[in-house]
C-alpha cells in the first residue's frame, strides 16, 4: 500500500509538472496557455536575482518585485518595492515590444561614496497594450501596468501587392 501510494505521488507530481503546474510558479498555471508566462516569470526570476545580489551592498538599491494579472484592471501588474530608491531615480521606457526598467542610487556616509544600479529588460506580453502602459510610485513602491487587449495583435500582416 505504501509503495502504491508513493507511485502514484510521483506520477501525479510528474504529470503536474510536464503540464506547467507549480506551486513555486503561478504563472505557468495552464490558464494562461502561452509561452509567455514562462518567459515573463524566468526574467522575474533574474530580475530578483539581480536585485538580491545588490541587498549585500550596504549602499545598495535594496529592491525586491513581484507580479500578477489584475482581473480587476485586466492588467499585467508589475511590483518593485524599493525601499531606498526615489522615484526620480528610476527610468522606464518601451521599445520593440520590451520594458526596460533602469534605476540608479548614489549614496554617501563618512567619506564613502557609492553607486548601484540595475536594468532589467521584460518582455511584453503579446496581448499587452503598449501605448496605455502606466506606472505609478507610491510609498516606495513602483508600479507598471500593462493593460491586457482584447484582442492580441496579430503577428502575420497581409501585405497587399500592388
């Protein structure tokens, strides 16, 4: 009985995870049904990894984010709680369907001066309205808002000969 029991676990554990179901992974839960997901956490994942080795730095930017989908707003939310930096240090600009988030702190204490920074790079979901993208900074932290379409782009344009 206990090594039927133990079989099963591992088989259900291994169908879950071939089908992108993670407790560690929210997004890849299969509502999402897109690659997306998958890239957009990974990043995440490096972001924080970024942000986590700038926490050893006793200047450092000290930051730390997450990220969901607000079915309120129908948006792709993106959290930066940033307890050291100001709102003015932080540059965020769009390009070729990527988010690009920079921020920059300098600091100073008994003659020592230091610099941190970080940029990340986030893909934008293919459905994500680029044009009404939003960010908002209040009590230390940051917020950009990606509003979902209704309707992804297409990513075939017929071209019309002439």
């Amino acid at each position: 009985m206990k090594k039927t029991l133990v079989i099963m676990t591992l088989l259900i554990s291994t169908t879950l995870s071939a089908h992108g179901y993670s407790q560690s992974n929210l997004f890849n839960h299969s509502m999402f049904n897109d690659d997306f997901w998958h890239d957009f956490n990974r990043q995440f994942q490096q972001f924080d990894h970024q942000i986590n080795k700038l926490k050893n730095d006793t200047y450092a930017l000290n930051a730390h984010s997450k990220q969901y989908f607000d079915k309120g707003t129908n948006s792709y939310v993106m959290e930066i709680k940033t307890p050291n930096i100001d709102k003015g240090n932080f540059n965020i600009s769009s390009a070729n369907n990527r988010l690009i988030i920079k921020a920059k702190q300098n600091s100073s204490s008994n003659n020592k001066s230091s610099s941190s920074s970080f940029s990340q790079v986030v893909s934008i979901p293919k459905d994500g309205d680029t044009d009404n993208i939003t960010a908002e900074f209040k009590e230390k932290v940051l917020k950009i808002s990606i509003p979902k379409l209704n309707k992804p782009r297409s990513q075939i344009r017929k071209i019309t000969i002439q």
